[in-house]
C-alpha cells in the first residue's frame, strides 16, 4: 500500500519491481500490486501517466473507508505508517505484513518468505 505524496513509497516501487524480476528468475512465481490509498483521483492520474512501469501492474485506488476495514482485516491501524506490504501465498495466505520501508539489505529476508 502506498501514496503518490509517500517518498519512501515512491523510493522503493522501483526496488520491488527489481526484486519480482530477480525471483522470477529464480523460479519464485511473484506478482507485485501497488495498492494506492491516494485520495485524489488527479494526482494518481497524473502518477500513473508519468510511470508506466507502475501502471501496467494491477492496482486500485479504495475509498477511505475501504482502506480501513482493509486495515482492520490485515490487524492494522489505518493510520500505520506507510508503505504497508502484504507478503501472500499463491493460495491467498498472509505470510508476514510489514509497515515502513523496505531497503536492499532487506531482499534476503524477503525471499526468504516468498520461497
């Protein structure tokens, strides 16, 4: 989950996309949403128009009640700092979910979870 106005969310879209090539290509099937919890439709827009990479992935834009029964689902505040990560099984299990940022040094522990 992430925001046009979240700079470590804009930061780490591009490291995401590199680690869902890096485990496909170690055989991990990954697809990767950006699910935006923007409220103005105009700056995602605008996002989005800029950033075809993040574009072509599945996505949606919840209302803000969405994104806080989303939030209560996933034992969450809905004013967790973000970006959110919901790491999920190809059968839908949550396997670990974690607030803040993510770095490089992190892909490891990721992959780990993934495999």
């Amino acid at each position: 989950m992430w925001a046009t106005w979240c700079k470590p969310c804009l930061r780490e879209m591009p490291l995401l996309l590199d680690w869902r090539d890096r485990l496909r290509q170690d055989g991990v099937a990954l697809d990767v949403v950006f699910l935006s919890l923007d409220e103005e439709a105009d700056e995602l827009a605008k996002f989005l128009a800029a950033h075809p990479e993040v574009a072509r992935l599945p996505r949606c834009a919840p209302p803000a009640q969405a994104t806080q029964e989303m939030g209560q689902f996933l034992l969450f505040d809905a004013a967790a700092q973000i970006p959110v990560h919901v790491l999920a099984a190809p059968d839908g299990r949550i396997r670990c979910i974690h607030n803040g940022s993510l770095n490089e040094a992190d892909y490891a522990t990721v992959a780990a979870w993934l495999r």
